[in-house]
C-alpha cells in the first residue's frame, strides 16, 4: 500500500495533527488554489473548484477568515491605475468563497497617503463583502502626517497605545501588531517597549494549546532587510509566545506571498490588492514592479485562513484574482 | 592712423572692453547667484541623490520626488531640523541651512533611505 497516496500524517512531533513535510505540501498546493484542511491529524485537499456543500462538517474547518493587505487606495501609477477596480475583484473572490469566512483581517496600507477619501473608499468597497466585521492594522502609508491619529480614530477603538489589540473567536487568541510608528533612521519596522510589554500581559495566561494568530503589516521575521523587510524587536515578540503549540503570523508590506515555518511558528505574508513588488534582490528598490496589464490579477492576491477545532495548526491558502 | 579710424578703434576697444568688463560682471553675478541658488536633491529609486550634499551657509535645498511611491523628507535630530510632509510623485521639499553642520535625515516611511547635507 503506497503511503504517498493517502497523505497521512507520519511525523507528528507537535501533536497537533500537522507535521513539517504534510504542511510544506499543502503549501505547495496552495499557488495552485488548493485548500487544506486538517482534520482528525489527515490532511485532506481539496480544488477551489471541487469544494463540497458549504457548512459540511466534512470540509469546512470551524473558523475561517480572510486576509488581504496592501490595498494603497489612492495609488494611480503605471503599475496599476486602478487599484479600486482589484480591491472590488478581491471582494468579488471572497464572496465566491463556499464556505464564507466570518470576518476579513487588513494587515495595512489600507491607504496610500493617508488621505481621508482613500480611507472612504476602502471602506465603501468593503462593505459590499459578506464577511461584515474588518479588523485593521496599520501600515506606514496610514500613518503619514499625523503620527496614526486619523488611523485610531477610524479603526483604533479599544486599541491600545498605538493601536494593537487582541480578540478572540472560537478559541483561537488574534493578536493586532503595529510596526509601523517611530520609524527609527536606518532601521526596520518596530514593535518598541510599550507594546511589547502589553503583549506579554496579554498572552500570559492562555493555555499553550491555544492557537494565536498574530498580525501586523511588516513582517515580524527577516524577510530582506536591505529592504526594511522586517521588525527589528520581534524576536522579543516571538519569546512571549514560544509556549504556544501553533503560532500563525500573517503579514503584508511586501506585496508577494512568502511563507516560513520555524518550529511551532508559521509566518506568512500576503499579497497585495493593488500592485506586486520584486521579490527580494531582484530589483534596484522595493517598489511598484510593473507587469503587463493582463498578467496583473495573476500577481494580486486574498489569503484564506481556516482552522478545525482541536486541531492546532491553520490551513492558509493564498488565492490569486485571476 | 587717420583720426577717425582710430576714434573708431578706440571706441570698438573701448566698446569691446566695457562689454567683457559686463560679461566678467554678469559671470561673477550669476556665479555668486548660482551660490544662493536651490541645490536639487533627486528623490528616485528609493534612494536620495546625491547622499552626501556639501552646500555653503544660506543655500535652500530643494528635494524633489521623482519616484513612484511617497517619500519624505525628514532631519534625524532631535529636535528635528526639518521635517517635510509626505512627498507624492514630482512634489517637492526645500528648507534652507543657515547655521552650519551636519544634517543627517531619511525618510520615515522608508527609514532605509537615508542622507545628509553638510553645510560650511
């Protein structure tokens, strides 16, 4: 009997019903538009295409969210003069999703200047998606000119200090970072002592089989930092949730999709809605990578989030807009 | 010489020579002009160039945004020195150094991106 067919867990060292080479698959499956779900410690895949009924307990995890980043609502450049014209094609796929995510999570760079109409229009655009409640952390480009003020106002109730904050759904702890504030000359993205205090109060007392999720707009591992791809104190960050059995960081500001897994910890960072950037090194300067206007979709992205209760780790799956 | 022709010669050289005095003037004007006048400094490719701008006492540096994505332009002092608002494509910063020294900044959305104008 072939072992390889049936995908089977074979080296569970977490417990958690996932282990190292089943999840790099499911990842390999994921630039085809595949969805895993974890399910009684055997992963199970399924096309996009193919998903069974919508609230079947056979295939549908029992939380699911969607991540999207990066919408630079105001940006109007070559690399893409319609960045409200993808945000909507976003939309449009969440909406196509069967099973429907209960809530969406923007890791930033909602705007592009910071400016009020922009803000308005993500929020126009939003409202037209099934899942109602957004939670938002900002990105550098929502804090320009006013040190984040008109970001609280907006999307910062019964935030902290900057504007993270943590909430709960189906026993699975989300944490809302922000990195983006205090730029320091020369530097990466920052957590700073404030913050970093709050989120080892705030995790202090969760059983470690509760699974967190962590968000935050630039990437909390070292991406490329040449680049200003990553956050300088959050090795700190990751010490406060070392106890924990599954850890899922997702992250946005690089505009490509990029995933790593380091012991209980799998990183992630999403694509963008509105334009791609290089991958690491391979352009003079991390911005706005132009691509012919009928590939565009293919490289602008939603990602899924689903978790099976009981089980620890989470299904993340990117989807392109086309 | 006839007389004429050398009134004329004179005139000519005088002429000539009034006319280099005002070139030579006009030169040393637009010179010290060129002194006070904006220093650029090209925002482009995530990178402010050049890095390092030395400038005499009294010179406006202007920035300009030549890039595609915002930038801004802000001293790393403290207090700070300058700070611009954020700079969308073909805006520009000027501040103008009238005290010598050292002016390191970046820009804050971008920290990577640093310079410094050094005034003398």
């Amino acid at each position: 009997m072939s072992e390889k067919k049936k995908d089977e867990i074979l080296h569970d060292h977490n417990h958690d019903g996932i282990d190292r080479r089943g999840f790099l698959k499911c990842m390999a499956w994921a630039g085809t538009g595949a969805f895993c779900v974890i399910q009684g410690g055997v992963l199970k895949s399924y096309s996009l295409s193919r998903l069974p009924e919508p609230g079947s307990k056979e295939a549908m995890g029992e939380l699911s969210f969607v991540q999207i980043s990066d919408s630079h609502m105001g940006f109007n450049k070559p690399a893409n003069p319609d960045v409200a014209g993808t945000l909507k094609a976003a939309v449009d796929k969440i909406n196509g999703l069967s099973a429907a995510p209960e809530f969406m999570l923007h890791t930033g760079d909602i705007s592009h200047l910071s400016k009020p109409e922009e803000f308005d229009t993500v929020d126009q655009i939003l409202k037209s998606a099934k899942p109602k409640d957004v939670f938002y952390v900002p990105g550098e480009h929502d804090v320009l000119n006013d040190d984040g003020k008109q970001f609280l106002e907006r999307y910062g109730k019964g935030s902290k200090g900057g504007g993270w904050y943590s909430f709960d759904k189906k026993g699975v702890h989300f944490v809302g970072l922000v990195n983006v504030m205090n730029l320091k000359a020369g530097g990466l993205g920052t957590l700073g002592h404030d913050q970093l205090e709050w989120l080892e109060d705030d995790v202090k007392h969760l059983k470690s089989s509760t699974p967190i999720v962590v968000f935050a707009h630039i990437p909390l591992w070292s991406v490329y930092p040449e680049w200003g791809w990553g956050t300088e104190d959050s090795a700190q960050a990751l010490a406060y949730l070392k106890k924990f059995g599954s850890v899922t960081v997702l992250n946005g500001h690089i505009h490509q999709t990029m995933q790593k897994v380091e012991g209980n910890v799998t990183f992630h960072t999403a694509a963008s809605t509105a334009f791609p950037q290089p991958a690491p090194g391979k352009a003079d300067s991390p911005g706005p990578m132009k691509v012919p206007a009928e590939q565009l979709k293919s490289v602008l992205g939603i990602t899924d989030v689903n978790y099976v209760q009981g089980q620890h780790a989470l299904a993340v799956v990117d989807s392109s807009l086309a | 010489m006839r007389r004429s022709v050398f009134t004329a010669c004179l005139g000519a050289t005088l002429m000539l020579g009034m006319g280099a005095l005002g070139v030579i003037q006009k030169s040393f004007v637009a010179s010290a002009q060129q002194k006070m006048e904006s220093m650029e400094v090209k925002i482009d490719n995530f990178t402010f160039g050049p890095a390092a701008l030395t400038v005499p006492v009294g010179t406006t540096v202007t920035w300009t945004n030549k890039d595609d994505i915002p930038h801004t332009v802000v001293s790393t002092d403290e207090p700070k020195a300058f700070k611009s608002k954020v700079l969308d494509t073909d805006e520009k910063f000027s501040f103008t150094f009238s005290k010598a020294g050292s002016y390191p900044y970046f820009c804050s959305i971008h920290p990577k991106m640093t310079g410094k104008v050094i005034v003398q």
